[in-house]
C-alpha cells in the first residue's frame, strides 16, 4: 500500500510536469474544435441572420411572365432570406458551380410559360454539384419531385375544373372559373411557409441543436485531446513495471495509480477547455437553451453530472495507450478511435439520420454510451450505465495487458 | 556467482525468475531454507534486481526516482553516508532522469536496487557501455556489499567484471555448470561456442 501510495503522487508529479504543454495544445484543440462547432452548427451570421444559398437562373429568362415572376421571387416573397436567384447563362452557370459559388442552376426552357397557359408542362433542368450521394443532393432531388408532381397535379385539377364548368355547369364562365382557382393555388399552396413542414431530427426532439452539438464537440474534443497526452504514455519504462510487479506492487495497482493521475490531468484540462467554450460560446452569441438562465452553477453541475463519461473516455484512452505500447502508435490508435467512434456516436454529424444498423452499433460504442449520458446529464437523465461497465472493462484490459506485459 | 553464456543461452531469463519477475514452469530458489519463489514477500524482501536497461521515471528527478524505494529517513542517511553516497548519486540529485549520461542512470539504478538492504543482489551486465572509471566504482561498491555478506548472482560477458566473482558458471544447454576461467579469453571464447 505504500509503495502504491508514493507510486502513485509520483506519477501524479510526472502528470503535473506535462500540464503547462498540455494546456497549451488545449487552447488550440478548443479553437479548433469551436471552429468546427461553428460550421457544423451553420452559426456563421451574415448580417440578416442567415446566409442565402445561391441559385442560378439560366435559358429562356426573357418571357414577360418569368421576369415578373423572378422579380417578385427577388423582392416579395419570403423565401429570399434563405434563396437568392441569380440571372445568368448557362456557360456562366456551370463555371459557377464548378467553382462552387452557387449551389446549383436551373435552366428553364423555350416557350415554358406559354406552354403553362394552355396546359403543357415543359421540364425545367436542375444541375447539381454533386453526383447524388450526398444528403444535400438528395434532399434536392426529392424537393424538385415533389414539387414537379404538385405543379403538375395542380395544373390537371385547375383545368379539370375549367373543363366540368363548361361541360355541367351552364352560365358560368369557366375561365374565371380556372383564374379563381388559379388565385387560391397561390395563396394556399405557394405559400413557401406551407410547402414544407420542418420535422426535427430525434436527437433534437429531445435536446436544443445547441445543446446536441455541445454534447458532441466536448466528446470530440475529450476523445482527440488525448493526443496531447501521449509524453506521458511514450515515456513508460516497462523495466519499472516489471520491478514494481517484482517488488508487490501489482498490475492492477500500477495501473490504477498511472490511471489516476491521468485522470487528474484530463480534468484540469478540462476545466480549462471549459472556461474556454464559455467564453467561445458568450463571443459567438451561442446560447444553449437547456441552459439558459442557470449561470455558473449550471454549467458546474453540467462538468460534474458528465463525469462518468469523463472516467469512462480517459479509461479507453488509457487501454489504446496500453494496447498500443508507445507513444507514435498511441497517437495513431487514439486518432482514429476519436475519428471513427466520434462519427458513429453522432458527435460530428446528429446519429438519427444514419441507417438503423449504423445508428444502434453506434450507440453500442464506448463513445456512444458517452453521448448518451452527456445528452441524459444536460436533460437530467439518468444514462450511466452502460458507461460504468465500459470504464470497468477498459481498466480490467488495461490491467491484464500490463499483467501480460510485465511477465514478458 | 558469475554467469557466463551465450547470448540466448537464458542467463537474462534466470535472473528474471530469480527476481519473480518471470513465472518459471517448475524449480527452486531456496535461500535460508525458504522457496524464494513461492513467497512473494520474502522474496521482495531478500532479493534485487538491476536489469539491463534503467527502470526509472524518465520525468522526474533522479531524487524522485529514489523516493519511490526509499523511506525519506532511508534515503538522507544513505545520500549522507551510505550507498548512494559510494556511488555519487548525491551529485546529481537534481537532475531529470532523462537527462543523465549513461553511467549515472545505472549507478541510481542501482542505488535504488539497494534501497531495502537486500541480502541477494541480482545484476544483468551492470557496467555494460560504462567507462573504465565509473565500471571501477560500480565495482567497488558491489565488492563492498559481497564483503558485508551479501550474495552477489551477476551476468555478464566480460570477465575482467567477474573477477570479483567466487563462483563461476556457465549457462549451457539449459544447464548451470561450474566453470573455471583461466585467463585465456580464446578458451571461454571456444566454451561458450559449444552448445
């Protein structure tokens, strides 16, 4: 007991000498990751509030009607905030896109008003930068359909009615007939307020979007930060393992006094990463709903209820470190479990819109356990569990490959 | 005892299971009666064990590195007039293990190996890459722990360091054998060649 004692303030003195670097790539790691926070969360404010995508316009723009039409787009309706029309040729369009200034165009053909007066629908053309695989393209293409199949149902209606007027209701006079329905299309269904209903993601049902990504960028950051903690793992002497196992200081108890003191690191770190994403956060005008109006003691109580995860996320560290043997393949192990794991539990990009499959072998991963209970710690849920037997398993592995390691 | 062998004859490897650091699949290491290897306790108590490479915490000071071993009594007694005093440990306290030259990493090794006033004292080629003078004063402080009735069980491929050895062995085949060193390096050189 009292060689783990003095083994473990050691190592703890060992850990403290490693604080003033870790500190500083924390600070660059935080910046780093708000940096990412901020993309993911499309916070970049323009000074509207949003930043408009950017539609080109080309072919056939010269019909009265379709200037009009664009006009009124431009300057009326609401959906300028979020899409801003841009007249060009197709030449024009395409350099465009290629060089990433508009998100796509759309190229309307000759005659294409005229042949909506007498009925005819001719196809408008929308060019896309990606191939398709992405979400984006996919949401496109869905939005054209269902908007194709609402111009076109809507046109058969109104002409539909235009034509029973004529043929079974006498006196009336069936063009005014079409022009009122016509009228009641515009109001009632091209209203872009109505055309869509916005249906938020599950992890958002239950969580501000805020609030998800913070959830997710600290577990990001808690999982990548360990990079910085690879002087502390590379500088082991495994012949002092070996001696301490000799001298009746075991495994188990190595690792738990190495652990520890770890630990102690990663909070000081985290602490420091936190008073950090406060300020980043209150500069960026960011706020999180869940905690609004909950000040200091809040945010203090939030650090503490994520604890297990903080355990738990240091304990598999400590195993890759452990497994991986020094300090290069450390850090290569830890990159990619951050990476890998950190895209499966939702931490880069919200879970609910992965496959099924993908999503539940997500949440199986330590880091998907982690997500769970910081997400249950913001809600003040319980979730803890499955974090506490990945920490005992991690510490278990960890001791058994020092075990195994020291008797080589 | 000296211990003379081949490299991969095994010699590192018994020291290790002396030192319980390995697990053997069978045998004795009696001392005083008593299986060393069956009594984990007695065992940490009686023997030390210096390996090859130097097991220290490359981070901190060489005087950290000795707190790991030593009671704060213990070590002040010995940095005053003890071991760590022969060994001129005490000159560089301060310095951060990592920065010490070779010589000075293995003479705090062994300082730290002697901490708990072992009565055996296992070394694994102890003054291997050291200068002349400070393989001397390795020696003589391990000669001074011999004459205060330790048992020294030291590997080694230099027979100028097992001079100071009563006993010589040769590890051949998986076996002890008593070995007698004349003085002609050819003639070991022949003995240890032949398995």
């Amino acid at each position: 007991m009292k060689t783990l004692l003095t083994y473990g303030r050691l190592q703890l003195r060992r850990a403290l000498r490693l604080l003033p670097r870790m500190l500083a790539v924390t600070l660059l790691l935080a910046v780093l990751t708000a940096m990412a926070a901020l993309l993911l969360s499309g916070l970049r404010d323009d000074e509207d509030g949003r930043e408009p995508v950017r539609i080109g316009l080309a072919g056939n723009l010269e019909e009265a009607d379709i200037a009009e039409g664009l006009e009124l787009l431009k300057s009326i309706d609401s959906s300028r905030f979020s899409l801003s029309f841009e007249p060009m040729d197709e030449a024009e369009a395409a350099q465009a896109l290629r060089r990433g200034e508009i998100a796509g165009y759309a190229v309307i053909p000759e005659g294409f008003a005229e042949a909506l007066m007498i009925g005819e629908t001719r196809p408008v053309t929308y060019v896309s930068a990606s191939g398709g695989a992405d979400l984006g393209a996919k949401l496109t293409r869905d939005l054209v359909e269902t908007v194709s199949a609402l111009v076109l149902e809507t046109e058969n209606a109104v002409y539909g009615a235009q034509d029973l007027t004529a043929d079974f209701v006498p006196g009336r006079n069936p063009y005014r007939v079409g022009d009122r329905l016509v009228v009641q299309y515009a109001v009632r269904i091209i209203d872009r307020s109505r055309l869509f209903h916005l249906e938020k993601a599950e992890a958002e049902q239950t969580l501000s979007l805020p609030a998800y990504y913070l959830c997710g960028v600290s577990l990001a950051f808690l999982m990548l930060w360990s990079i910085s903690c690879a002087p502390l793992f590379a500088g082991r002497s495994r012949e002092l393992g070996k001696l301490l196992q000799a001298s009746g200081l075991r495994s188990a108890g190595q690792v738990l006094a190495e652990y520890l003191s770890y630990l102690l690191l990663m909070l000081c770190g985290l602490l420091a990463a936190a008073a950090l994403a406060g300020v980043l956060l209150r500069r960026f005008g960011i706020a999180v709903p869940e905690l609004e109006g909950s000040g200091l003691r809040g945010a203090a109580s939030l650090l503490l209820s994520a604890l297990p995860t903080v355990l738990m996320i240091c304990a598999l560290q400590f195993f890759l470190y452990e497994l991986a043997g020094g300090g290069v393949g450390g850090v290569l192990l830890q990159f990619l479990s951050a990476v890998v794991q950190g895209y499966l539990a939702g931490c880069f990009y919200p879970a609910s819109f992965f496959p099924e499959g993908m999503r539940r072998f997500g949440e199986l991963l330590p880091a998907g356990a982690g997500m769970a209970q910081m997400k249950g710690a913001l809600l003040g849920e319980g979730a803890a569990g499955p974090v506490w037997l990945w920490l005992a398993g991690f510490l278990l592995l960890s001791a058994l490959l020092r075990f195994r390691r020291n008797r080589s | 005892m000296g211990i003379l062998g081949a490299n991969g004859s095994g010699k590192t490897t018994l020291l290790k299971i002396m030192a319980g650091v390995l697990r053997p699949d069978g045998g004795r290491f009696l001392w005083q009666g008593e299986d060393l290897l069956r009594s984990a306790a007695r065992r940490a108590e009686a023997v030390a064990y210096v390996p090859q490479g130097t097991p220290l915490i490359e981070e901190l000071s060489a005087r950290d590195n000795l707190r790991l071993w030593y009671s704060p009594e213990a070590l002040e007694c010995s940095l005053d007039s003890g071991v760590l005093r022969q060994l001129g440990v005490d000159e560089f306290l301060k310095t951060t293990a990592s920065r010490l030259s070779g010589g000075m990493r293995k003479r705090l090794s062994i300082g730290c190996a002697l901490a708990r006033d072992p009565a055996i004292l296992l070394l694994d080629e102890p003054t291997a890459a050291l200068d002349l003078v400070c393989k001397e004063r390795i020696l003589r402080c391990f000669e001074d722990f011999r004459q205060a009735g330790g048992l020294l069980v030291m590997v080694s491929h230099d027979p100028w360091e097992l001079e100071m050895c009563d006993d010589w062995r040769l590890l051949r085949g998986g076996l002890l054998e008593s070995y007698t060193y004349t003085g002609e390096r050819r003639a070991l050189i022949r003995d240890l060649e032949q398995v």
